[in-house]
C-alpha cells in the first residue's frame, strides 16, 4: 500500500543520510534521500515532496538557501533544519524569515526525530484540508450567488420596484448573520493552524460551524426560492426554540469580545413545548436579537447578556436582555420601521427588528419591548404551540449556565 505522504531528508554525508534511512525506514510515510543542495532542489522538481528536512552547513549550496528556494517555489512544503547546536545564528536567521517550521539538533534525539517529523505531516495535512474547504465553500457560495441573482431577476418581473427594494434590502440583512459566523470560523480555523495550535477537536469543532453557517445559508435561500412562487409550499417542521438559541451561542462564541467581556446568563426550560414553523426563520429572529443586544451593549461598562425560554399551555415565550444604552422613548413607536436606525453606517440598517416583526407576525405571535435609557433592553417574543408536541430533555449548554 503506498503510503501518503513523502519526507525529503538532505545532508551532504552519506553516513548520516544512511544513518536517517534506517532510522525512518518503519514510519508511516515515504523517505526520500539527497546529497546536497541541488540534488535536492532536483527532486523537489520532481513534485510529491510534503515536508523537508534539511542539513544547515553544506558545501555549494548550503542550507539557508536551500530553504529559500524551496520556500520560493513549493511554499506549500513544510520545512525543518536538522543542525549543530553551533547553527544557532543561522537557525534564528532562518526562523526570523519565516523559511522553517522546527528545528532538530544533531547529534538527535530518535524519538524527538519521529515526532517533530509526524508533527509538521499533520500541519500539512490540516493545511491542505483547509485549502480543499475553502475551494468548497468558495464553490457553495458562487453557486448560491448564481441562484439568488436568477431569482432576483424573476421576482423583478412580478413585483414593484419599491417592493423589490425593501425585500432585497431585508434578504442582504438575514444572509449577513450566517456569513459572518462563516468568515469567522475559516478565519478560526487559519489561526489554529499558523499557532499550532490545531488539535483535532478544535479544528472539528470550527469546521463544523463552518458547516452548520453554509446550511444555513442554504436554507435561508430555499426559503427565498419557495416564497417567489405563491403556490410553493412553505416547510413547517417542529422546532426545538432551546436547540436553535443554542445554536446561535454556539456560533458567537468564535467573536472573542462575547467570550470574555460579556457576561452570560442562560436559562432555557425542560420540557419546552415544540413549535410549528420554520427553523431558518426561527433561527434568523433569535439571531437578530443576540446581535442588536451585542451591539448595545458596546460601549456599556458591565455587559449582561441574559436569554431564557418558558411556556404557558397555549404558547412559548423568548426574552433576550441586554445592560445596553437602551432605547429612547420617542424612538419606541419607530424601532421596527424598515427604515429606522440608531446605529452608524457601517453598524446596521434597521433592517433587523422590522425582519424580526415580519416573521413574528407571520407566526400569530407578538414582540414587546421594555426598555430604560442607560440601563439596558428587553425583548420578549411569544409563538403560539402549533401541536402539543414536547421536548423531554432540556438542551442547556453547559458553558453558558449562569
């Protein structure tokens, strides 16, 4: 079976060289071997090299430029120096230009040896799995474009143009959550790995937010595509309210301001009763108001963040409050026009409450307000049962217990 990775070990002795071949002979990996600097660029050239290890001192080419070349040329290949204490400044000359990932010192340590070299194949690898998720989310995201600018185009020809408006404006809004939470996670997983810091879980558990942001863009353009027919059928499926607030805590957790400045308090009940609707649409209701709370909450001195479930027999209740600078009486009637906002530019468009009122109203449910300048925001979304439907098992997530 032919294993999957290939080490390219460099030294100008040949006694070393066969010293490392029989070292390495059982690892789980391909070795290859070369005399020297150009010997080695020459089987660089012949592609598959996934990690380099080399000597410092060499005559003709030495190590340094080695590196250089390889850096150059094949970027992509983890680098390692395998050199004498005495290589000291021209080690730290090569770790300042960026050229390696680590260095072994001769004469080695064979156990270190192993590891350090299994160490930089596995940063390899989570780097290639990188590139080949970011080439399918690039691919997911030009083919959700294509389809939102062909559905555009229809909806052009079958409603006004102000009409057209308001909605391309709102549907800008619900896409920008999940793209965020989408940039957020690739930008997570990137610094695991130029830290080092890419253990498995870590990197499974960005990925898997990753994920869970492009399905929901996908189902947030579904919902698009069902609503530009009148005859299509809208899906309605039971929908745990705990599951999806913890699903949307889950993606603010990569935002490092939500994780160490603001205080969380959670409260979700057992046995909630399930709803009949849209988990997209839920799901966009709950995270426009995390996000408004976030938002208030920017400049204020202690930020709370409170979130809690409950139910009476006819209905299900959301309330989500913030110690933000609150909303000023004359702005109450005017919070939930499309047009009006309190935040800068590049902050908001007033978009979010006027989507929130939208779906709410869809549902037959309510949203009040309650709101003290200076001293915080609260929102309470009440959504009628639609079946008696239960969910056994309260869903709290641990790390966001009070």
């Amino acid at each position: 079976m032919k294993k999957p990775y290939t080490v390219l070990f460099v030294d100008d002795e040949k006694q070393i060289l066969r010293s490392l071949q029989r070292l390495v002979r059982n690892e789980p990996y391909q070795a290859v071997f070369a005399q020297g600097g150009p010997a080695a660029l020459d089987r660089m050239q012949q592609g598959g090299i996934h990690v380099l290890v080399t000597d410092m001192h060499m005559p003709g080419m030495d190590g340094l430029e080695l590196l250089e070349r390889v850096e150059s040329y094949w970027p992509e290949t983890i680098r390692l120096i395998l050199s004498g204490r005495s290589d000291s400044g021209s080690i730290l000359d090569a770790i300042n230009k960026g050229n390696i990932y680590r260095y072994i010192t001769k004469p080695w340590d064979n156990r270190e040896l192993r590891i350090i070299v299994r160490q930089a194949l596995e940063l390899y690898g989570l780097q290639d799995e990188r590139k080949r998720l970011l080439k399918r989310l690039e691919q997911q995201n030009r083919l959700l474009e294509r389809k939102v600018e062909e559905r555009s185009r229809q909806l052009l020809k079958t409603r006004s143009q102000a009409e057209i408006g308001k909605y391309a404006s709102q549907l800008v809004h619900n896409l920008r959550n999940p793209l965020h939470s989408l940039s957020s996670a690739l930008d997570f997983i990137d610094y695991l790995i130029l830290n080092q810091d890419a253990g498995a879980e870590k990197l499974e558990k960005a990925v898997r937010i990753a994920k869970d942001s492009a399905d929901d863009l996908k189902r947030i353009i579904s919902s698009i595509l069902d609503h530009a027919h009148r005859d299509a059928h809208f899906n309605l499926e039971p929908v745990d309210l705990n599951r999806i607030i913890q699903q949307v805590l889950e993606y603010y957790r990569i935002n490092p301001v939500f994780n160490t400045q603001i205080k969380k308090n959670i409260q979700l009940a057992d046995n909630l009763p399930a709803i009949l609707a849209n988990s997209s649409q839920i799901k966009q209701i709950v995270d426009n108001l995390i996000s408004n709370a976030i938002d208030a909450m920017e400049s204020s001195a202690e930020k709370i963040l409170a979130v809690q479930t409950y139910s009476n027999r006819h209905a299900v209740f959301i309330k989500v409050s913030d110690s933000g600078s609150g909303i000023m009486p004359e702005h109450m009637e005017l919070i939930f026009n499309s047009d009006f906002t309190t935040k800068p530019p590049d902050k908001g468009t007033g978009l979010g409450l006027a989507s929130v009122k939208t779906m709410v109203d869809a549902y037959n449910g309510t949203i009040n307000v309650e709101s003290t300048p200076g001293k915080g925001t609260t929102f309470i979304i009440q959504l009628p049962v639609g079946r008696s439907l239960q969910v056994k098992e309260a869903r709290i997530v641990p790390d966001y217990a009070p």
